[in-house]
C-alpha cells in the first residue's frame, strides 16, 4: 500500500497537468515507494517484459501480448520500472520491426499533448501493458495465464489508474477463446462491465479505400462509460494495429482522430494545462 500521503496527491488527478506537475515533485524515495507499490504481487518479477508505463498514465493501451517482431538487440527481458513525469524508455524509443511502436507513440499524441506541450508531455502520460508477457506472433497463438492477466488488471485499476483504456487486439481473443474465459470473467469483475453490451458501438468508417468500394462496415469500436475511480472509458479498438482496417498508418491515424473528435470533451479536459 501507498502511503496516505501519496495517496491524496494529485498523481492521479483528472487532468495532464496535475498528474504531470505531481509525478516531477516526486522524491527519489517517494518514487521507490510507488514502484515497490506497483510491482506488489507481479508473477514475473520484478517488472514483467512488454509493460512500458509511467507510475500514472492517462492513457493506457492494452494488448494481448509484446508481439514477435522485436527490435534486434531486444533480449525480452525484463523492462525498467515505471517512471515518473518522464517517458518509460521504451515507449521513448523502442523501435519493433513491425511498426506498433510507432502507431501507439502517434495514438499518444494525438489524445495527451497538452497545449503548449510536447511529444515527452504526452509519452509521460502513456503506458502499454499486455495480459501475457511473452513473445507471440498472433493473438491467436496467445496462452494467457490468468494468474497474470488477473494482476495486470487489478494494477491498471487501483495503481496504474489511467483515464482511458484502449483495448488493442483483444475482441476475438476474450470472445471466442474458450482458454481465455477466466480472463473474460476477470476483466468483467475488474471492471464491472459485460464484454459483449458496450455502452456505445461506433462503426470505423475510415478506410483508406474509395467509399465507392467499401461494404458495409465490419469493424467498430466499442466504449464503455465506466465512471469507476479515476478511469472514465475503456473502448476496443476496431483491431490490432498490424491488422486491417488499421493495418497502414494512414487508416491507423484517422482511427485516432475519430476516436478524438467522438470524445472530444474527456480529451479536452485530459489535455488541460
């Protein structure tokens, strides 16, 4: 547990500013405190690989798991603890061959840069976790531990705290996997929602294709209000970054942007200076 005082802080405060100004306060011991708190109970000691994220993100992103397209000296060890006011190195710089980094770095822009502020700004306020921490090519071919995914998600609840979770990747995987259905009922619980009833399903009307030429849409993201603590929406995005329709940069920036200008109100209030 925390202590008291760094618990009534404003570390996980509604807007940029007070999570930002109150995690660049922090004292070197204050911080050992946090990390102590946030590494509590982590089945891969002492901070599991493919979680990169500050002490309080604003924006979280969630995938299943880091992926198999590492970068070449990446030897899937484990990841430098949270950081605090300051990038997590590897989502300063981490470059992956199959460009996920830099899609999720853009996503983080586009949602967290204050006014008058920076891409550090917003990279200071942005973590990715994932429910397993292994190496795997496909969602599909990913083994869940629901010991883990269980922690994962408790600590983005009562720890990490963010405003916004994006769910990346992961519809299919919680529906239809019949291995995946202690980690379904655990998100459910976590998070006192149900999975398949979103609050609001909007469809992504964004392809880089001619209208002309689209069906009808396949793909959505689903959001739920969720108004518990500190976290105000969690959505599904239409898919995976490596995966259509967002598969090309230029459909994965429109995706952002329409997620933006939807929720332009909790956006606004998160990127107050």
């Amino acid at each position: 547990m925390l202590p008291k005082t760094l618990q009534e802080t404003d570390l996980w405060g509604e807007t940029a500013s007070q999570r930002l100004a109150a995690a660049r306060r922090l004292t070197e011991s204050q911080l050992e405190s946090i990390q102590e708190c946030l590494c509590e109970g982590c089945p891969v000691p002492p901070w599991p690989y493919g979680n990169a994220t500050t002490i309080n993100p604003l924006l979280l992103t969630l995938g299943p798991s880091p992926g198999n397209s590492p970068a070449k000296c990446d030897d899937a060890g484990p990841l430098d603890l949270p950081t605090a006011g300051q990038p997590h190195p590897h989502v300063r710089c981490y470059q992956d061959t199959g460009g996920y980094w830099d899609k999720i770095r853009y996503l983080a822009r586009t949602l967290l840069t204050p006014p008058g502020g920076s891409a550090e700004d917003a990279y200071a306020l942005f973590g990715n976790l994932n429910l397993d921490p292994r190496r795997s090519g496909s969602a599909s071919g990913v083994e869940v531990d629901p010991v883990f995914a269980r922690w994962v998600l408790k600590t983005i609840k009562d720890k990490l705290r963010p405003s916004i979770l994006v769910c990346l990747g992961l519809k299919t995987k919680l529906r239809d996997d019949p291995s995946m259905r202690e980690t379904r009922g655990a998100f459910e619980d976590t998070f006192e929602l149900k999975l398949g009833k979103p609050d609001e399903k909007h469809a992504f009307d964004g392809s880089s294709r001619p209208r002309t030429q689209r069906s009808r849409p396949r793909y959505f993201f689903e959001e739920w209000n969720v108004a518990e603590g500190q976290l105000n929406k969690i959505v599904f995005w239409p898919n995976h970054p490596r995966w259509p329709p967002v598969s090309t940069f230029k459909d994965w920036k429109t995706a952002c942007e329409e997620f933006k200008n939807r929720n332009g109100k909790l956006v606004d209030r998160i990127g107050a200076a």
